[in-house]
C-alpha cells in the first residue's frame, strides 16, 4: 500500500521487478536510473541481499496536488531464501514480471509467476486487480519465443505486456510507464 506523507505532500508508491535470476530484472532498473529523474541510491549489500537494487524516482507530475515517488526494486534472483524473495511483495504497490524469452527458460519463468502468485496471496493482494505488467525480454536472442507464444504460456491474467531487450533498453521505459500510469490509476 502507497505511503502517503501528508506533510510534505509526498505519495511514495514502491515498484518490484520480478523474475528469474539473469531474466534482466537489474538490467532494467540500471537503464530506468540512467534514464529518469532520480533523487536518490541507495548502496547494494550484495552480502545480505544478492543482486537487489533499490532507487526512487520522482514522478513528473502530481495527483491531487501531491509529489509521487516511485521506489524501484528488484527480488533476489538467486533462490536463497524463498522467504526473503516473497517478502518484497508485501511493499508492492505495482509488479513488473521480467520473462526471459528464450526457450529455455520456460520452466524458471512458470516457477517465478507461481512464486509470485503465492507471495500475493500471502499478503492479500488481490491478483486480479492489483498493477501488474508482463515484460518479456530477451527478444533478441535467436531462440526467444514469439511474443504471442509467450503471452499464451504466461499472460492468463491478460496483463499488460511489452517486449523488451532491455540491455540496449527497447521496452524499459515503456514498460516503466506503464506500471507508474496503473498504480496511479489505483491511488
């Protein structure tokens, strides 16, 4: 749920990055941070959190008179601690599910979904409703499936979804967009 700091006018809403180990989930958050207004970032213990990046970025525009920031984070991708990869849902006011395109990967993206799925129940997010956008990345590899092949396999919830190659940041800002435009929709 949103914080809302009436003081100061501020709304922080908190963004995850969800996905496999090496789907691009940092990838993106890097290009997203390069790319946008940022205020802050803070340091990556890699020792107590693997591959976990955590920044805000300040909205450009305001609702009913008030700043957002969106706090951008990513899950562990290395299956560590089950408990610790849920819990970053539980801050979530939007989710963003990296797919790794290639073939390969199939299972590893079906097990990340079904993960985050059980996360959400955990904290009572309902999944129905709540902002979610489906990134498939990686469509530059030579045995990445069809977007529409991909959208068949994991889009049962007809999220929005965009196709990314996040290292050259096709897709990043779109899919960024519209997760921020969908958990304001929500405020």
């Amino acid at each position: 749920m949103a914080l809302i700091d009436v003081k100061n006018k501020v709304i922080h809403c908190h963004i995850v990055y969800y996905g496999t180990a090496m789907s691009g989930r940092t990838t993106n958050l890097v290009y997203i941070h390069k790319n946008t207004r940022i205020e802050s970032i803070s340091s990556i213990d890699v020792a107590k959190h693997p591959y976990t990046i955590h920044f805000y970025c300040v909205h450009p525009e305001t609702v009913r008179g008030y700043q957002i920031y969106f706090h951008v984070s990513t899950n562990p991708g290395v299956l560590i601690n089950d408990k610790e990869r849920k819990s970053i849902i539980k801050q979530a006011d939007g989710v963003v599910i990296v797919i790794d395109s290639r073939r390969g990967k199939i299972n590893e993206n079906k097990l990340a979904i079904k993960e985050m799925k059980s996360a959400m129940k955990l904290y009572n997010k309902g999944i129905e409703n709540f902002p979610i956008v489906m990134q498939y990345n990686k469509q530059d590899f030579p045995d990445a499936l069809s977007f529409d092949e991909l959208n068949k396999r994991f889009n049962l919830y007809n999220w929005s979804h965009v196709e990314a190659i996040a290292t050259s940041g096709v897709g990043v800002l779109e899919t960024y967009s519209i997760i921020c435009e969908k958990i304001i929709n929500k405020l």
